[in-house]
C-alpha cells in the first residue's frame, strides 16, 4: 500500500508576474476523507499527523494533551504494524521537517500549538465510550465525564462540559415553545461522537489550508498569469469496494473525461 496516497483532492495555483516571475500560490482542498478519522480499511492508518505526534513530541508535551499510549487510542488501534512504528527516527524526522515548514509558511509558535492541542482532542473524543440502561443499547450514556472532561479542556470550553456531555447522548427539539428530550441508542451516541470528530479535523484541516493561502498570495491582484495543476483521488479496484470508494472512481472517471474530452 502507498502510505502516502492523497486522502483529499487539491488544486494548486501557481501565479505569475507578467514578466514571467513567480509571485505567489494557492491551493483548494476538495473532498477530505474525512471518514478516516474515525475508521480505517484493513492494513490502512489513519493520517499520517495522529502518528507522528507520538514521535516528534516530548513525554511531556504528550502528557500536557493528554495523549496517552497510541494503542490505547481508538481512533489508532485498528493497525498494530503502524502503531509498533509510531517511534521510528524516520517519524521522528517527518515531524521535524512538518514544523519547519509550517514556521517557513508563516505559523507562529501559538497556531502550532493549538493545531497540535485540536489534534490531541480529536484523538480523545474517539475514547469517549457509551453505556445504555440495563446493559443494553437503549438510553445511551456517556461511560466516563473524565474522558469528556480531557476533551473540553482542550478545546478551552471546560464551563460547557456538561451541555457538550448532554448533545452527545440526547437530541433536544423544541415543539411550540417546549424542549422535548430524546435519548439516543448507544450505536447513535457513537455516531454523533464520530461526527463531531471528523468536523473538528475538516475544520482544522480547512483553517490550516486558508492560513498558508494568507501567506502565499502576492501582494498585487493586476497583471498576473497562472498554471493550475489539478490532483485527485485515482481509481482503485479492491477485492471489497466500498460505497466510498465506488464515489471516488465515478468522481475521477467524470473529472477525467470532463479534461480528455
């Protein structure tokens, strides 16, 4: 398997002086898969950042997140080979390279913290677990306030814990001025929990994409030429083909034949 593959579609614009001089970029992000926070195929990882955490940070630095062993995460378990090589010299070095970069396009020492401290959240909301009354799947609650309690520090809303708590497990609606409370099934919370999950990394994914536009864009808007390059999912034929996947070929055989043709 590539380890490297594009888990996301991206247009990069390359801007042009009309004197021929590269004055500046941007880049567009289509598609994130998303879903990859959460779940993985066989013998596949999440993204690469949720393991290099684990090599590049300090004992503790990983303590202050909250980040506990990688397989005690359950966002990571699912590829034990991975997990047995979250250490190596090699991540250790990616996660050095990843930091300078980011000094290089602009990202002060606090917006490299607060990614990395949005990351760790993401990490922990996936250990959030749900118990249902009398040990079934009904009437969902949350199974420990001190994993929520890690996961609101982080994202500085420790005073909402307990509505954050509260929305995970319970859908309110309001019919003719009153609230009407709806407990979710076990499966449901987990799903919720899930959803919030995957939003919190396209958010921080999305920001992360606008910050370094701010930075590479030129100064003045008049008189510019631009080579676009376009890079997308390619199609892929496993011996299980998910309806994902099935979206991602479609997608890349229209788009192929949208510039062939």
């Amino acid at each position: 398997l590539n380890d490297n593959s594009s888990r996301f579609g991206k247009f990069i614009q390359l801007i042009f002086h009309s004197n021929g001089q590269l004055v500046g970029a941007g880049l567009d992000q289509y598609l994130l898969e998303k879903s990859r926070v959460c779940t993985q195929g066989k013998q596949e990882r999440n993204f690469h950042i949720f393991y290099l955490l684990y090599a590049g940070l300090g004992t503790e630095m990983l303590k202050r997140l909250h980040l506990t062993g990688p397989d005690k995460h359950n966002y990571l378990k699912s590829y034990s080979q991975v997990l047995a090589d979250c250490s190596s010299e090699a991540n250790r070095s990616a996660f050095g390279e990843m930091l300078e970069n980011m000094r290089l396009l602009g990202f002060e020492q606090e917006s490299i913290q607060q990614v990395l401290t949005v990351l760790a959240a993401v990490l922990i909301l996936g250990d959030i677990e749900f118990v249902g009354e009398d040990g079934g799947n009904e009437n969902a609650q949350v199974r420990s306030l001190e994993v929520v309690s890690l996961v609101t520090e982080l994202l500085d809303m420790k005073e909402e814990q307990e509505d954050f708590a509260f929305s995970l497990t319970t859908l309110r609606t309001q019919t003719r001025g009153e609230n009407v409370d709806r407990k979710y099934t076990c499966s449901k919370a987990a799903d919720v929990r899930d959803a919030v999950a995957k939003a919190l990394y396209a958010r921080l994914f999305q920001w992360i994409v606008t910050k370094i536009n701010r930075f590479l864009q030129p100064e003045f808007s008049n008189s510019h030429f631009s080579i676009g390059v376009l890079d997308i999912f390619g199609f892929e034929n496993f011996d299980c083909n998910s309806f994902e996947q099935f979206c991602i070929n479609l997608a890349n055989e229209q788009l192929q034949q949208y510039f062939n043709h």
